[in-house]
DNA sequence: TATTGTTATACTCTATAACTATA
DNA sequence: TATAGTTATAGAGTATAACAATA
C-alpha cells in the first residue's frame, strides 16, 4: 500500500520556491507595489497616474462622489485627496460643484473631457490586468478578484 | 417552486456592492496600501519599517544575500537597499562582509541583535495576517497566499 | 462639539542618472 | 564592456497637525 502524500502545511515558512517571506501580507505589499509601478507607466502617455485614474474613475462612475468618499473609498488621506482632485481640477477634468443638502460637502463631477481621458486611458488599464495576471487562467483569476474585494472592502 | 438564484457574471464590471473599480490590478493596488500602512504601524514600536522588515526577514532566512539579490526579490532598486542596509547597519541588526569569490559584492548578514529584533517583531507582522485577512477562513487565505505568490514570483 | 475641506510640513518612497571598483 | 554597489537628486506618496466654514 502506498503512504499518502503528506498533508501540506498550511502556512509554510517558505513555498514553492519563492526566496522571500511568503506571508500573504508580504506578497500583497509586494504585488500591490509591482501594479502602481507599471500602472504609472502605462497611464504616463495619457498624462495620468494611479491614484487619478482612481479618482477619475470613482468619479465617473457616479452622479458625483464627496472628497471624504473618496477619501475613504481609496483608502487615501483627505489631504492627498485634495491635491488630486486640485491636479485634474486644473486639467479640466473633473469640476468641484457646490452640494445641496450640506454646504461643507463638495462634490467631484468628471466631465466631458475627463470622460474622454478615461476612454483613453482605460484600455491601458486593462492592459495592464493582462500582462500582470498572465501566470492565472481565467477561473484562477476570477477566484483572486473574489477574494481580494472581500478583503478591501472591510 | 423557487426560481434559481440566477448565475452571477464571472466578469461584472461592479461587483457586490462595492463602490470602486472591481479589476484586479485595482484591488491589488489597493490592498498592497493597506498592507504597507497597517504594517509600518505595527512595526513603528519595534523601531522598523515594512521594508526594513523585508531586508532583515531575508537576509536572517539565508547566511547572507548579496544586495543585488536583495534588490530583486524585494523589488525595490539597488539605490533603495543601499539606503535601507544603512539604516540597519548603523542600528547594528545587520553587517556588510566581504564576498569571497567577487570583490564587488558585499553580503548582507544578520547579526545577533538583528535576530533578536526580528524576534521581537515577528509577532507584529503575524498580527497582521490574521487583521487584516479577518474576512478569509484558513482554506480562503491559503488559496489566495498560493494565487499571489505565482503572481509575485514573475 | 464634530465634520468637511483645506493648507502646511516633514518624512518616506520611487525613479533616474552618474560614478567607482571590480569582473 | 558589463555588473555591484554607491551617491545624489527630483518627484510622488504618506502622515500629522492645525485651521475655517458649516453641521
């Protein structure tokens, strides 16, 4: 009779080769970084980096979003949210327009040309999912984006 | 009779209520940020951070790392290490030797007192993982160490 | 009193280029 | 010529604190 194969240990010190730590909060500290860097590159033609395009898309997506949803959204500090939407702000892209119900609130609206910059930029984008993701099959991938939404959402 | 939930898109382009883009790069980045700035929090009293974390974890695992080494499993440019094995080297956790077959590489070795910092340490990054993965049970979150680490490694 | 947006500041990180010493 | 380490520098990102207007 044969032995069955050990059970594998389910936290590793090291796996499959891999000569760094292999906690998983290492490796997404290391593949998050990897995807701003080539993020940034691939939005460089288009005059955008990351944390716009983010910005712009969140935007865009709805009627209109408040700089403290943003901010909370992105997980980015309202004062860096501040100089983002200043940077697209002065790009035309996005308009600050005064909210009704709440006078301190200002609402960050994409307009016509940073919808255009969008559909410019966003086949880069994707691209980018692409070329990063190549090691994953299809159903890999959908597994990793499951898992993922359901830890930054928290 | 009950209808059939029906089947969920294995694409869509909004997913489960969440507010932000659902691509994986996106989350990705995303989760990376939160990793690093929960991480460099958790290491503050230890007198670490995240990346000086990295640098010591690898160069503890092995007898020594060249810093080229270090540079590309780490993913950060060789001026970066520089930078960060100064920082160890001047606290003492970490000594710059002589490599015996090439006068140009310098191996990076932990010393004694770079152990008992990691030591003192680890147990913070540990923490980490289970806060931050809170959402994931233990077959979840050794799914996605696996998935990441394919990605990481390229 | 608490919250939204804003400004200011200091520090860390990233990206690049140039330089040196060795190979 | 090419590579390992180093230095310098500019720009981007992060973290904090303080402030004015409004709730």
């Amino acid at each position: 009779m044969s032995t069955p194969p050990p059970k594998t240990d389910p936290s590793p010190p090291e796996a499959a080769g891999f000569p760094g730590p292999s906690q998983i909060s290492y490796l997404l500290a290391r593949a998050g970084g990897q995807v701003v860097r080539h993020l940034n590159r691939e939005l460089q033609p288009h005059g955008l980096r990351s944390r716009h395009y983010s910005v712009l898309v969140l935007a865009a997506v709805s009627v209109g979003r408040t700089q403290r949803e943003l901010s909370i959204t992105l997980g980015i500090d309202p004062s860096g949210i501040v100089a983002i939407v200043d940077d697209l702000e002065r790009e035309g892209l996005v308009r600050r327009e005064a909210s009704v119900g709440d006078r301190r609130t200002r609402l960050v609206v994409t307009t016509d040309a940073g919808r255009r910059r969008l559909a410019e930029a966003e086949p880069a984008a994707r691209r980018l999912d692409e070329t990063l993701l190549v090691a994953l099959d299809d159903p890999e991938r959908e597994v990793l984006r499951r898992l993922l939404l359901r830890l930054v959402v928290d």
